[in-house]
C-alpha cells in the first residue's frame, strides 16, 4: 500500500513543475509582446 501513496506524491510533484513551466513560458511570452509594443 506505501507504493500507491509514494506514486501519488510523485505525480502531484510533476503538477507542480509543469505549473511552474506553464507560469514561466506565460512570463516570457508577456516579455515579447511588450518588446513588440515599443
């Protein structure tokens, strides 16, 4: 039973870093469009 708890924790830290990318790639994309405004 600890196996299927450990994979559980695994996987919600995957979310989390794919959060994190997401928010990153937003940030960056954010950045180019205010270098098009100029």
């Amino acid at each position: 039973m600890r196996g299927e708890e450990e994979e559980e924790e695994e996987e919600e830290e995957e979310e989390e870093k794919g959060e994190e990318e997401e928010e990153e790639e937003e940030k960056g994309e954010e950045e180019e469009e205010e270098k098009q405004d100029e």
